[in-house]
C-alpha cells in the first residue's frame, strides 16, 4: 500500500468517526451501530465507564476520544486478543485494560473461543443457534479465563461508581448484571448486545433482558439491528 492510499485511508477513517461518532452528524451507515454521540447528552464531560468484551479495543479507544476527560475501563480475556487491545489503547491515558472477564463468579472459569470469520464472539456461555446463524464462525477451542463480578472489581480498584456500561458479552450481559445488581443504582445508561434468536446455552432473549432493565429504572433510547438478525444493540438510559 502506498503512501498516499494509507492517507486517504486515515482521513477516510477519521472523517467517519467524527462525523458519525463524535459529532452525529450523519447516522452510522451500519445498522448494528448506535452513535456514542448520543452519550455526550446523558453523560457527564468525565464519565467512568466500563467496556466488557473490549476486543481489540475499538470501541474504547472512540470512548477515550468522545469523552477526552472520562475514564475507561477495558475487560478482555482471551490472552492473544487481550495483547491487541493493549498495544491498540496503550497510548491513551484515559484507557485501563484488564485481561479479565466480568460474570458471575471470583475465580476460573471455562470460555469458548471463536475463530473462522469471527474472533468477536468467544461467550462464557456454550454456543448454540449461534453455530447455525453464522457457520462459517468456529468454537473449535476452550480455555480458561479469570472472571470477576463487577462487584469485586469496583471493590478492589476503590471504584465508588460508574456512569455508562458498554456491553458485548455473547449472551452473557444478563447474567453478569444480576450478579452485582447493586452497581446498577448510580449507572446513567447501558448500551448493550441482546439476543434476538437462540444464540448461546442460557442466553436470555431481548425480551426478557429489557423487562428486567426497566424494573431497575431503565427504558430503550435506541434500538439497532437489521431485519431477522440473531444479535444487536440497544441503548438504555435511566429513566
């Protein structure tokens, strides 16, 4: 690639966050994307926040520049992506990463790992309809991860609350929430992935999910996902 492509490509790139992202300006052309625009009208100019299932760190190193003043935590465990992640957001002060999962336990636990066309949808939980939506993704390996609740977390860190939750667990937001419901009391907005199909072994469906949200306070701002996809996001902001 030469030079001036890898410019044009920079500038490309940079054109989408701030127009898309940063500013909304322009609605995100993928309709699996909410734009964290958004957040600046909820959120305070220095918000605590927490990325669970960070991947490589895209989503957190957009956060760090939408909210320059704010604090964001990343959680990845599986160890190859975890190294990514790092090298990805190591240059932004305002970037913490943790090569941990949050969920319901202190301890080890066992996850399976995605690969083929995805390494983004490794889940705690077993996938299921998942294999049959999108078979060109694999779960040929399992590993053990240490897991968290968020509880013991804030605990050991001295983190006395956090203002926005970015979630995208496979199937696993629930679980994790209920397990440090406690925390949820001052959290100003989630912006999560739900299960529209069976995707993983005991993930809950959408549904359900945002009936136990808004028994905690919280209603639906945003929803996004295609017409008859598995999987999508929605954002939720107390009400």
């Amino acid at each position: 690639m030469n030079l001036l492509k890898k410019v044009f490509l920079k500038l490309n790139s940079e054109f989408r966050f701030l127009t898309q992202q940063k500013w909304g300006l322009i609605k995100p052309d993928d309709r699996f994307v909410i734009s964290k625009s958004v957040l600046k009208k909820i959120l305070p100019a220095d918000p605590i926040i927490i990325d669970c299932g960070a991947h490589v760190g895209a989503d957190s190193v957009e956060l760090a520049r939408v909210f320059p003043k704010g604090r964001i935590h990343s959680f990845e465990p599986v160890p190859d992506i975890y190294k990514s992640l790092f090298s990805n957001t190591k240059k932004f002060g305002n970037i913490s990463t943790y090569p941990v999962a949050l969920g319901t336990i202190n301890g080890d636990s066992e996850m399976f790992v995605s690969s083929g066309s995805s390494d983004a949808s490794s889940s705690l939980l077993e996938p299921t309809g998942h294999k049959d939506s999108h078979p060109d993704v694999y779960f040929n390996d399992k590993i053990t991860v240490e897991v968290k609740t968020l509880k013991e977390w804030t605990s050991i860190y001295k983190i006395d609350h956090i203002d926005f939750m970015w979630l995208d667990m496979q199937g696993f937001e629930l679980q994790m929430l209920k397990a440090s419901e406690e925390i949820l009391a001052k959290v100003k907005c989630i912006h999560t992935e739900v299960s529209l199909k069976e995707t993983y072994h005991n993930a809950v469906h959408y549904s359900e999910y945002r009936k136990w949200l808004e028994q905690k306070g919280f209603r639906v701002l945003i929803e996004a996902w295609p017409l008859g996809a598995d999987m999508g996001n929605v954002l939720f902001v107390r009400k």
